[in-house]
C-alpha cells in the first residue's frame, strides 16, 4: 500500500474552518477506488497543525493526486496555510492497520 502522512501548518485565522474546508476533500477522496483511509487529526502541541493519515491500495494515489477534487483542494487550502505541508510518502507492505503486539487490550 501507498502510506501517507502529512502536516499542514494552518494559519490561525483558519485553524478552527480547517475542518469545514476540507470536508468535501476528504468526502469524495473516502469515497475513491483504493482509499484505504483518509483520516485527519489536531496536534496536541500545536493547535494550529493538522495531521492528515492516508492509504491506498497500489497505484491508486496516481489517480487520486490526477483528480479534480484533488487539484481544487490544493487551491483551496492555499490561502489557508502557513508554509508547504510535510510529506512521508512510502509503499509498505499490507492492506489494513495491524494490532499493536505491546499493548494488549483484553
């Protein structure tokens, strides 16, 4: 699989409508062949940064980075942010998150 995490930077006068957004960013990249996941959270250190958690299956962020939502985020998030979000985008072996094997909940 395609794993991805990326920090946005939001500026502050944005980070409470970062949400609202990218709601329809997030809708219709969920709704893509070979979304694994698309899911967002807030730093604890800094409220200002959102951490996007995304997967696909094989060669499907191609089409997914090619879509128009896509491209029409990029411009929408723009005016929004700080700097140039961080990327880690790596291939990983599986399909699904695994257990964690050091902590067991029973």
């Amino acid at each position: 699989m395609i794993f991805i995490v990326v920090k946005f930077k939001v500026k502050p006068e944005w980070t409470e409508r970062w949400p609202e957004l990218t709601a329809g960013f997030t809708a219709a990249t969920r709704s893509e062949p070979g979304n694994l996941w698309f899911d967002w959270s807030r730093s604890l250190e800094d409220p200002n940064e959102y951490v996007l958690v995304e997967a696909f299956k094989d060669d499907a962020a191609g089409a997914h980075v090619n879509s128009d939502h896509f491209q029409q985020a990029m411009k929408d998030m723009l005016p929004a942010l700080v700097e140039t979000p961080q990327i880690i985008n790596t291939l990983i072996d599986g399909q699904e998150w695994s257990r964690m094997g050091e902590l067991t909940v029973e």
